[in-house]
C-alpha cells in the first residue's frame, strides 16, 4: 500500500473536476460556525499594540498551555503547543524513534493514511495490526505483534476511520504494552469532544514515561485553518523527559513559534464557550449519523455506526472500495467518498464518508438509488 501519495487530494480534486453537483463527503472540515469566542479574538488581537504581533515563546502562550494543562491534569511545563495535531504527532512519531530502541512504527490497520505517511517519511518499518468487528482494537493483538523493534505505537481514539472509542481498559492495556516492550504510545486524541459513548479515555489519564498524547482545536472548534494543535509529552524530570527537551528543540528548529493570533483566539474561546457548544455539535452529528445509517440499512449495505467522530464505514455488495468505484460514485451517483483502500488493506472493501454537510439526507438518497439501481 501505498501512503506516501496524498489520496486525499486525488479524490477531491476528481470530484472538483466533475461535470454535475457533486456532494462532498471526503473533508472532514466542519460546517457548522466557530464558537463566537474565535471571532471575538481575533477581532480583538487587531487592535493591539505592535509588540502583540511579534514572537510568542515557542512552546506556545502560557496561559494557552495553562488552560490544556488544567483540563488534561497535567503540568503545564508537560505542554506544547503546535501547528494543528499534525506537527504534535510527528514531534512524538518522531521523538520516540529515536529514544526508543528498534526502528518498527506500529499502526493499526484500517489506518488514517498520514500517520503511515509519516511513518514512512521517518523511514521507519511500518507494523499494521488489524482491527476487529465495528472497528475496535485488541490489546491482545497488539501485544502478539509488538517486539523489541517496536519503537511507536499509534492510535488514534475516538477513531478516523472507524469511529471506534477505546475505554480506560483498552488504554491502560496500550500503556502496559508499551511500557513492556520499551516503547512510546502515541494517542491521537483529535475526536475527543465527539464521544457519543461516554467510554472516551485519554491516555495522560494513565501515569506513564511511555505516553504521549496530542490533540487540536481544529475540529472541536471547526477552525482547521487557524492550525492550533498541541503535544503532552512525559515530565521532563522522567526518565524518558529527553522527549520533552528533543520535541522543545525540534519544533523551535522548524517553526520557530506558532501563530500568537491564533492562540490568543483560541484562549479566548476557551474561556467563553460553554459546554453546550460541544453538545449541540454532538446532537447535529448524532441526527446526520442516525439518517446515513438508516439509509444505508434500506439500501442493503454493511456498515459499522460510529461511537466517535463523525466518519461512516460503509460496504456495498460487489462494489469494493477500490478508487475506480469511488470516481464512479462521484460521476454517477454524485456523492465523493474515501475509498477504503486508501485506509488499508482490512477494509479495502469499504468507503469511508465524511458527514460534513448539510446535505447527508440528498447523499444518502443518492447512494440508495445508485445501488438499488
């Protein structure tokens, strides 16, 4: 398989190119407005003084990293913040080859393309270990394929693609793995305010050397294009707090800071924003999740309703989900979806759609008509 191509872009850029409307169903972008503190801060940030547009300190704004510190637990020293969850996974992808030894990156399989992307960008061995039914990871699976040459293990809770949430058990036995086998659990935490199960548990809830756990304002706050992300990394007096130091150094080297604006936005929005900005969000999604669902059930398909995220899995019988059928979805049945082999060779027989839109009741039609045609 190969992830170093950006597919993403191949199928959005087909779609773009179509002849007829075509719904979007591959961004996971947000439709839905920011919260007002966003835009009260930037407008706010306009109107400051010139030294306001210099340099911030490179791990990020001290009351930012305060802020995620107190709601992770955490010591604020522990955070930093960077360009979106990108950048934070890539410091710890990063970090933990080279603190830990072997050279394997450990994935699961159906996987988010970039994560093995980058694994390979890192010229790592790539390791995949495939999910069960509905999407969920075994420990016990993990544990099998992990080896002394297992250096990272990635996963990413609530799950894209899968929608799967894993519970405290499920981290603390991911935790216990690593540690064993002398290597760094790296969580992607991105979903975390779309839980629909109340089952979600972060991984810096498990005190651990061997844990690092990133995350974004991007999707909870449906400002993707703002790239305020952020890592926390093992106490720097730790006997693994080099990754702190190493990550510190690295993300300096490279960016030098992060956006001040930006931050200062999303400080702002933090103090604002109550808590039922999150729940009306999870109430959209759970309405657009229940209506996909259903449609697909009439129309025959196989797919698994997500506990987390906002991403469908669905299969349709003899109709793989290969990337000729998904640009024949899109110039047939106008809806653009991810074809599965994109996320791996478990569910190459699988879409991947995206219920970033208004329009998921008109996709869903589509797709049932399409297929019962």
């Amino acid at each position: 398989m190969d992830y170093q191509t950006p597919r993403f872009f191949r199928v959005v850029q087909y779609a773009r190119r179509a002849d007829r409307d075509v719904i979007d169903m591959v961004s996971g972008s947000p439709d839905w407005d920011p919260p007002a503190g966003i835009r009260d801060g930037l407008r706010e940030y306009a109107d400051f003084p010139a030294d306001d547009f210099q340099y911030l300190p490179s791990d990020g704004l001290p009351e930012l990293r305060e802020h995620v510190a107190a709601r992770r637990g955490v010591d604020r020293d522990r955070v930093i913040v960077t360009n979106g969850a990108g950048e934070a996974n890539h410091l710890a992808m990063f970090g933990g080859l080279e603190r830990f030894g072997g050279n394997e990156i450990l994935l699961t399989d159906p996987v988010f393309p970039y994560y093995a992307g980058r694994a390979h960008f890192l010229d790592a061995d790539v390791g995949f270990v495939p999910v069960e039914d509905r999407g969920h990871l075994d420990p016990e699976r993990v544990r099998e394929r992990a080896s002394e040459e297992t250096a990272v293990i990635v996963v990413n809770t609530p799950n894209n693609p899968t929608g799967a949430v894993y519970d405290a058990d499920v981290m603390e036995r991911l935790v216990e793995i690593a540690e064993v086998n002398d290597a760094l659990l790296v969580s992607d935490e991105v979903y975390d305010h779309f839980d629909y199960t109340g089952r979600f548990s972060s991984a810096v809830e498990i005190d651990s050397p061997n844990v690092v756990a990133t995350n974004s304002f991007s999707k909870a706050m449906a400002i993707t294009g703002l790239r305020v992300g952020y890592a926390i990394f093992p106490p720097e007096d730790g006997p693994t707090g080099d990754l702190l130091e190493r990550a510190r150094t690295r993300h300096m080297l490279t960016n030098v800071t992060g956006s001040r604006p930006a931050q200062y936005a999303v400080l702002r929005a933090l103090k604002t924003t109550g808590p039922e900005y999150y729940a009306d969000i999870r109430d959209r999604l759970r309405e657009r999740i229940d209506t996909f669902c259903e449609t697909l059930e009439a129309a025959g398909a196989e797919y698994d309703r997500p506990e987390g995220g906002f991403y469908v899995m669905a299969r349709f019988e003899d109709y793989d989900g290969s990337f000729d059928h998904a640009y024949e979805l899109i110039d047939e049945a106008g809806v653009a979806g991810m074809p599965g082999q994109a996320f791996g060779d478990s569910r190459s027989e699988w879409f991947r759609f995206a219920l970033m839109t208004p329009r998921v009741d008109e996709a869903a039609d589509r797709l049932a008509a399409f297929f019962s045609r």
